[in-house]
C-alpha cells in the first residue's frame, strides 16, 4: 500500500474535485434552467481533470522517485489512479445523480424529448443511473490513459545527464 498511496491520494482527490465540479454544474443551472449548455461546459471538466493527473505525477516523481522519474514509471503512476479512479466510478455516479443533482436525469430526458434530440424511450434509457455507470466504467479508462499516456510525457525526468551537458 506504500507504494501505492500518491497514487490512492491522488484518486481521492480527483473524485473530490469531480463531485464539486458536479456540484458547480447544478448551481450553475447546468442541471436545470441551463441544461441546453451543459453538454458544452462540462467538456471544460477536462482542464482540473488534467490538472490532477500532472501534480500527482510530479508528487511521485518528488516523493517516491527522489525527483527522477521515467516515462515508464509515471505511465504506472497514472495507471494505477486511473483504475482506482475507475472503481470508485459507479460510486461516484450514485453521489452524482441521487445527491448532487437527483432531477438532472429527468431534466436531460425533458431537454433531450422537447428539442427532438431523443424520443422518449431513447432518453429514458440513456438519462439513467445504469446507463451513467457504464458510461463511468467505459470513459474513466479511456480518458484516463490518454491523459496518464500524455501527461507522462511532460512529467518524466529521466537522472541520467544530457549530451549537451557531457560535452
């Protein structure tokens, strides 16, 4: 579990700063009045999500790694809060929806029906905590090796000096 914790603290915090970010999309009126802009801002979800994933992996390359750390090693990092981020999805999406903001779901389906988007039956299937789930358990992975595969890239330091600097 040592060798883990960064990474379990991180997760932690990443699902945290999701729930807030719930919680700022309903007061907003993202969930609600405002629900014809939700699919637009929530993209902008991406920015603290990145964010995390680039100090957890600077707090392993300074606290585990002795301030060096490979692309390899920070790949592993990221995976494992990515994993542990995607476990607690269904968690997640259960605050979400039946603490946060229990009437976006019914919300969404009327947005989705009354512009023509979705029929009935389409948006009660997709605006559903099953369906949210599954979308958590399919996206988490996803975006967050694609994040980790990135971010890996500009977090590593590698101890081994440079041509420039032999020469």
């Amino acid at each position: 579990m040592k060798n883990i914790g960064i990474e379990i603290k991180w997760a932690l915090i990443f699902v945290i700063i999701q729930l807030l970010w719930m919680l700022l999309e309903r007061v907003a009126g993202l969930h609600s009045e405002n629900i014809d802009k939700h699919a637009m801002f929530t993209n902008f979800f991406a920015i603290p999500a990145i964010a995390v994933y680039v100090v957890a992996l600077l707090d392993k390359r300074k606290n585990h790694y002795g301030g060096f750390m490979t692309y390899g090693q920070g790949f592993i990092s990221g995976v494992i809060i990515t994993v542990i981020v995607t476990i607690l999805s269904p968690l997640t999406q259960y605050i979400i929806c039946t603490v946060i903001s229990p009437d976006y779901f019914r919300n969404a389906t009327e947005y989705a029906v009354s512009s023509g988007k979705l029929t009935q039956e389409a948006a009660e299937t997709y605006y559903s905590l099953k369906s949210y789930i599954i979308q958590g358990l399919i996206g988490a992975p996803i975006m967050g090796l694609i994040t980790t595969a990135i971010v890996a890239l500009f977090t590593r330091k590698n101890n081994k000096p440079e041509a420039a600097e032999v020469a």
